[in-house]
C-alpha cells in the first residue's frame, strides 16, 4: 500500500520507525466477537457478560499505524479513576 502512495518508498523506513518505538502500529478497536453483550438473569436484570468466541488473526484485519507521540488519547479511562481525569488538553 504505502510503495503505491510514497515515491521511492523503501519499507525498511517503517521497519526503522517501528523499531525505534516512534511508530506503532495495530487495532485500534476491539474485535466485535472480545464485546461484552447484555444477557438476561433470572431476576429480569441486564448482566453484560463476556462473549466467550475465538478470535482467529487474519490478513485483513483493520489495523493503523500512529505517531507513539500522539498515542496519550489512547490510554484506557474508566469511570472513577483518579489517573487521567483531571489531565488537560
């Protein structure tokens, strides 16, 4: 892909880039089959339970390259924790 969109590109350059640690690379959303699904009790009560399906690697999974600079927004917040609540843009 990138040969056809940068002229004289050598995928050496990414290899660097990605060894170095200044690029990252993977998917950036989770696989539908690892979300959780809601499943009714016995108490007519909505309990999310973990889909328990095997996620099989493949070529043409929705994978991006980013800057590791930039990568902070994807740092997991969950509600109530302290650690990045009060961090500003």
């Amino acid at each position: 892909m990138l040969t056809r969109r940068i002229v004289d590109y050598d995928p050496k350059w990414l290899d660097q880039l990605c060894l170095t640690g200044a690029v990252g690379w993977g998917r950036l959303s989770p696989h539908p089959a690892t979300l959780d699904y809601p499943n009714a009790s016995r108490r007519n009560e909505t309990v999310t339970a973990p889909r328990q399906r095997r996620v099989i690697p493949t070529s043409v999974a929705p994978i991006t390259f980013f800057v590791r600079e930039d990568a902070d927004w994807m740092t997991p917040r969950h509600l109530g924790s302290q650690q990045g609540a009060n961090k500003t843009v």
